[in-house]
C-alpha cells in the first residue's frame, strides 16, 4: 500500500473518510459549531469558505503532498459512519526516510474532550506505524496555540523545538511553530496510552 492511496480507517469513536465533495455541508455544519475561525491562531475554514478548502486539499493530494480525511462520529446506533465531526491530514511526506506529518486538523467544538482527537491520532499514527513503516511521525502547531500544544504532549509526542518566525498567516503574520514528533521505538508506549486512555471511555 502507498502512502498516497486513499484509504478508510475506522477507531472507537471515529471513522476518517477520505475528503470529498460529497462532505461539504457536513464540514460547514461542523466549523458553525464553535465558530472555531474566531480562534486567530488557529486555521479553521468558515463555512462560506469550506469548498475552497477542499479544493485546496485535494489539489495537495493530486500533487502528493496530502492525503486528506473527513473524521465523522461512528454512530451509536447503527456502528456506521455518524454525524461529520472536522477534518485532519496526513502531510509532508518524506518517501524516502519514511516519515510523515499528521496535521491541519480541526474538530467542532461540541466534541473537545470526548476522546475523539485521541482516537482519530491513534488511527493515523497506527497506520502510519505500522502500515507505512514510519520511523517518526510529526506534529506541528502555532506557538499560542496552548490547547494544541497540551493535546499533542498528551499523545506521548516529545518536543523537538520551536521554528521562529516560520511561516505567515491568513493575515500576513509571522508564527512561531512547535514541532513535536514520535519515533517508531517509542510507538508501542505511545499506542498502549492512548488505549488506555480511549478504554476509559464509554
């Protein structure tokens, strides 16, 4: 399997699809809950402006540089895919280390702290390890961005550093970026924690 093959993954609480169009009123409906744009440090498309995010991740995807998925809630009832949920990526793909970033990722608000970021991470990071043979997987964030930060450490990722003056934002200012990453010896540690911690959880 190539890291660029499209591919459905299925957690506790979460299914990630692969992006498409068909997503659209799904993804507005779920950047309306929170109004997570007004957060300027972080990237959240508004709603208006989710078919322009999706041209955008796809057109990455079509070059090789993005495997996008919509995350959705695995509805109780049936086992299926739920209601959509956001959005997260595979990105900067090194073919030839391996290694890989897990990132642009965003969730509406009414599922903060319900085990869905952990178990959607858990999805990526177990296919990344284990099916793409990964030996480091990356996690990158705005430095003010505290909450990001919290949850990345929470994975059992390590801080590598912070890359000043990295890249501009939507509004044309310099970010400084927090790297973090997981190397494929400490994966094991990291998979049982994240277990443990999704096990807890009806």
């Amino acid at each position: 399997m190539t890291f660029l093959e499209p591919i459905t993954l299925t957690g506790r609480h979460v299914i990630l699809e692969p992006l498409s169009y068909e997503h659209h009123d799904g993804l507005a409906a779920a950047a309306r809950d929170g109004e997570l744009w007004n957060l300027w440090y972080t990237s959240v498309p508004r709603p208006e402006g989710m078919t322009a995010e999706i041209d955008r991740r796809l057109a990455m995807q079509e070059q090789g540089s993005m495997l996008p998925f919509t995350t959705r809630l695995i509805d109780p009832a049936t086992g299926g895919p739920g209601r959509i949920i956001g959005m997260t990526t595979y990105c900067n793909f090194d073919a030839a280390t391996p290694r890989v970033e897990i990132g642009y990722t965003w969730n509406a608000a009414s599922v903060h702290g319900t085990g869905t970021n952990p178990d959607s991470k858990l999805l990526l990071l177990r296919h990344a390890f284990e099916t793409i043979g990964c030996v480091a997987v990356e996690f990158c964030t705005h430095w003010m961005n505290q909450q990001s930060r919290e949850a990345i450490a929470r994975l059992g990722a390590k801080q590598d550093g912070v890359l000043r003056s990295h890249r501009r934002t939507s509004d044309g200012v310099l970010r400084d970026t927090v790297v973090f990453s997981i190397l494929e010896h400490e994966w094991p540690m990291v998979r049982n924690g994240l277990d443990h911690r999704l096990a807890k959880r009806p």
